[in-house]
C-alpha cells in the first residue's frame, strides 16, 4: 500500500465475508487490514453510478490511443481477470462467466444476450459507447475464452455492440 493518508472507518460485514477476505490476504501475504482495505480503494475508483463507468484515466488514455494498443490492453486485462478468477472460489465454467458477465452489464447498464443453441453459444452485449470499446471488450472476452480453453467460433465488432459466438463443449 502507499504511503497515502489513511484513516480509520469501522464497517461490520457478514460472518463469510470476511472469512473470504481472510482467505484472500493470506494467499496474497498479506495483513488482512491491508487487504480489506486495497479492495475498499478499488471499488471506490471503480464506482458506477447513473449508468457511467468510472475507469482509471490512465487506463483510458493508455488504451484508447490506437487499435493496436486497444489489442495489447484487451490481453493484458483477459489475463488479470482470468488470474483473479483463478484465485477466488468460484468455479472456472461457462455457468459462471455468464453469470459475472450478466452481474457486469447490470452494474453498468448494458444489455446481454446470451443465446444458447444445440453447437453452441452466443453471448452479446449492447453497450452504447462505441467500436474502440467494443474492440477491447470483445478481444478481453475472447482471451478469457482461450484461457478458458474454449474454442471461439466466431465474433463481430461493431459500433455500440460486439458478440462472441462459442463452441458447445461437449456433455
């Protein structure tokens, strides 16, 4: 943690909370205050409100400059999310992803679409922002497929939208 002025708050979660954050300091060697406390940070810089999405500027900046640098951060992300997926206790599955996904478009007032067929299934999502954004958000999406060890089958970018069309794994 850096040196940043700190203060004190008292918060009460629930009994399983807290076993999990616990749980998370200590496979990353930490003290559990430390943890708690680098999740507080990080969820208030990625507060939503009203539909926005307040991301990092530098992110932003970094990301949004070129096509290419949209790739690069796209992969960097789909491995990051991926490690932290890794880490927590959720199950790795497409139920899952799913499930996060939907969780993620709600929070950020975005439309999914999930269509699931006999040899496979499509997930869309309509952001409304623009194709950069779906650039990176498709190519994040597929990387964590390919870490997933799902094969993509097809995908499409567009101007508020993108969508990825997955092979069924088989039952």
């Amino acid at each position: 943690m850096s040196e940043e002025q700190r203060e004190q708050i008292t918060a009460r979660p629930l009994k399983d909370t807290i076993q999990k954050l616990t749980e998370g300091a200590k496979k990353r060697n930490l003290h559990p205050a430390t943890y708690y406390a680098m999740i507080l940070d990080k969820a208030a810089k990625l507060e939503t409100k009203d539909g926005a999405i307040i991301v990092d500027k530098s992110i932003l900046k970094d990301t949004y400059c070129d096509s290419k640098k949209v790739e690069e951060t796209a992969k960097e992300q789909a491995e990051k999310k991926f490690e932290e997926w890794s880490i927590s206790d959720e199950k790795i599955s497409l139920e899952n992803y799913e499930k996060r996904l939907r969780e993620w478009c709600a929070l950020n007032s975005m439309n999914v679409k999930v269509t699931d067929n006999t040899e496979s299934i499509t997930y869309e999502v309509n952001h409304g922002i623009d194709k950069l954004w779906s650039k990176f958000q498709c190519m994040m999406n597929m990387g964590i497929f390919e870490l997933m060890k799902q094969t993509t089958k097809n995908h499409e970018i567009r101007k508020l939208s993108w969508s990825i069309t997955i092979s069924k794994p088989p039952v």
